[in-house]
C-alpha cells in the first residue's frame, strides 16, 4: 500500500513538472494561456545572446505582472518582438494588424482620457502617431486622430509640428480635418472647405513650378507689411503683371479679349444707329462711391441704367451687394448691374466713321466751292 502511495505521488509531481515546463519552457516568443485570457513570459527568452536561447528573436525586458483576480494582464517596461503581430487574426500581413467584426466591435490605439485632443479641449483620442524626435518621442511631429473634444471636432483628424528645433516643447495644431470634411491649416474650426489662417510677412497661398524662390507664380495670397490691401496678384521673378487690390481696382500690363472670328456666328454690320447717334445720348458723369470701402477719389463713368436703355447687351445683373455706409450702417443692394465698357468701343468707331464720313463729303464741299468762288473771280 505504502508503495502504490509513493508511485501516485510521484505520477502527481511528474504531472505537475510537466505543465509547469509546459508554460515556461517555450518556443522563443510563444504565448500561453494560464486561466486568464494572456501570458507573454519571459522566463526562457531573458537572453537571447545565450547559448541555450540561440534562436530567441522575442523577449519582454521586465517580467509580465500576473494578476490572476483581473481579466487582463499588464506589462511594465519595453516590450520588442522580432515578427508580425496580430490582434483579432491568426496571419496578419503587416507589421501590426488589428482585425474585428460586428456593429459594435471597434479597434484602434487610444490614449488617456485626459490627454491633449486636437483641440487643446482634452477627451480622448481614437489614435496617435508621434514622430520621435531626440529622447522625447513626445515632442516629435504628431497626427492625431480624435474621438472626443469640443463639439465640432469629435471624429477629427489633426495634424500637430513643432515650432522650434529641439526635443522639450510639445507639438501644437497645424492642419486639422474636421468630422464634416473640412479643412483648416493655422486653424482648429475652419469656416469653409478650405480654411487658411496664418498671420505674418511671409505667410499666405504660394503655387509655383518649385524651381526657385520666385518661378512661375500661378497664385500667390498673403498680406505682408505695407502690402494688407492686395488681394490677388500674378507676377513673373520680381514683376508683378496682374493684381487686385481690396479697392476693388485691377491692374493689368495688357488686357486682351477673344476675338477670334473661327469662334463667332452671326456677324453683321453695327446699324447706323448703333453709332453716332446712341453715342450721342450717352451721359458721361462724375461720381464718388457711397461706401467709404471703395476708392474715395471722384470717378468718371457712366451710369448701367442709363446705358441699359441704348445697349441693353452690355449691361449685365449679378448678385447682391452689401455697402458698409458712413455712418456705420450697413445697406444691401440686390440685382447689382454691371457694366461692360470695352463693348462700348466698337460704337464708338463707329459714331467716329460716321463722323468721317460727314467730314470728307463737307471737305468736298468746301472744296467744290472754293473753285467755284475761283472761278467767280477769274471772270
């Protein structure tokens, strides 16, 4: 009896010692289940440089925390494994893939709750990608995907520089793209679809061929010092060739229009009395703008109303304009008419050829009766 006692006993320790050799002993980098649903130990992978570990390319530098009364488990310190990763898939393909299923599975890496969202509001973020820069991996360039801010930016995905060269200062908001789809650069609430706010000499919309400093300007905004009031501007090197200003004024060094006769239809004569005669009822006036906006020089013109009634086809009504009076207040024009002036000019060939006209046929005239003034004389 007593025998068969001390062989049960000796089959319990060998059961024993071989799951405890199970969990531990393990292939380089093997995971296994102890009751709770993770361990990664570290026991046999401590030193891969050693003889009996030749082949051991995963190892945990500080020992997995078992805590057998919590569903998880915890690591503390650097965690490097040689290979893919997996989360939720047996083959990941990538260097860390995550895969779930169902309505309300969701996978991603969030930070603390309390840290810095994209929108210095705090909550927290469904991911965050930080460039490691020097010892801080911190204060490296970041994107930032967040779940949770100020209303507005929940879902938003921001994307977070430095301002200077070193590894202290944490990175701030530079571009950000919003739950709606907009997009703001210099600002964390983008009024439009594009957004850009900077401020600054050296600031603003620069497209050019990237050959040098100047090249091909296509667009160029900004407002640097002694320029604020330019709004739009094309220039070549150094020259500028077309700009606007916020007078409204445009400056050009040539402006030329189609007139490719391939490209017109219809063509006829200008009437007589698209000439000289609806020359002549034109009222050119002297005027001042009503908004203290515009230029506050006076101005030469002519009125579209007035032109409306004689060349209807040059007078064109767009939109709504809004004035910002003297006095402060402000008043909305609706249907403002615009006029085309250049379309004035081939009338005004024509009134000058019919004026030529007149000119040589009076000159002949003139001349009929001074021969027969002459001749009244010889007799």
């Amino acid at each position: 009896m007593r025998i068969l006692r001390l062989l049960f006993l000796g089959l319990c320790f060998a059961v024993i010692g071989f799951a405890i050799a199970s969990m531990t002993n393990k292939l380089p980098g093997q995971i296994a289940g102890i009751g709770n649903p993770l361990l990664i130990d570290n026991k046999f992978c401590t030193d891969p440089a050693s003889p009996d570990q030749t082949g051991c390319n995963s190892f945990i530098s500080s020992v997995l925390a078992q805590a057998p009364s919590s569903p998880y488990q915890t690591v503390t310190g650097p965690v490097s494994i040689d290979g893919k990763v997996g989360i939720g898939i047996n083959n990941p393909q990538v260097t860390f893939q995550g895969l779930t299923s169902g309505s309300t599975s969701r996978f991603g890496i969030q930070t603390r709750t309390d840290g810095a969202s994209i929108d210095g509001q705090g909550g927290a973020q469904l991911a965050r990608f930080g460039g490691w820069y020097s010892t801080n991996p911190i204060a490296g360039s970041t994107i930032d995907f967040s779940l949770q801010g100020a209303t507005g930016q929940r879902g938003a995905i921001g994307f977070l520089t430095k301002a200077t060269d070193d590894d202290t200062n944490q990175p701030t908001l530079k571009m950000v793209i919003t739950q709606g789809g907009r997009v703001g650069v210099g600002t964390a609430n983008p009024g439009a679809k594009l957004a850009v706010n900077a401020s600054g000499a050296s600031t603003g919309i620069f497209v050019g061929d990237g050959t040098n400093a100047y090249g091909v300007s296509l667009l160029q905004i900004n407002a640097p010092a002694g320029y604020v009031n330019w709004l739009f501007e094309i220039g070549k090197n150094n020259s500028s060739v077309f700009h606007v200003d916020a007078n409204g004024n445009e400056y050009a060094v040539t402006n030329n229009q189609t007139s490719d006769r391939r490209l017109k239809t219809n063509i006829t004569p200008l009437a007589e009395s698209g000439g000289l005669a609806s020359i002549n009822q034109l009222k050119p006036v002297t005027f001042n703008w009503l908004s203290p906006d515009y230029t506050k020089a006076e101005q030469i013109g002519l009125i579209a109303q007035d032109i409306e009634k004689i060349f209807p086809q040059l007078v064109s009504e767009g939109g709504t304009t809004t004035l910002q009076m003297p006095d402060g207040t402000t008043q909305t024009v609706s249907g403002t008419k615009s006029l085309n002036y250049s379309g004035l000019i081939p009338p005004v060939v024509k009134a000058i050829q019919t004026l030529s006209q007149k000119v040589e046929a009076q000159q002949k005239e003139i001349d009929l009766l001074k021969q027969q003034i002459e001749a009244l004389k010889a007799r």
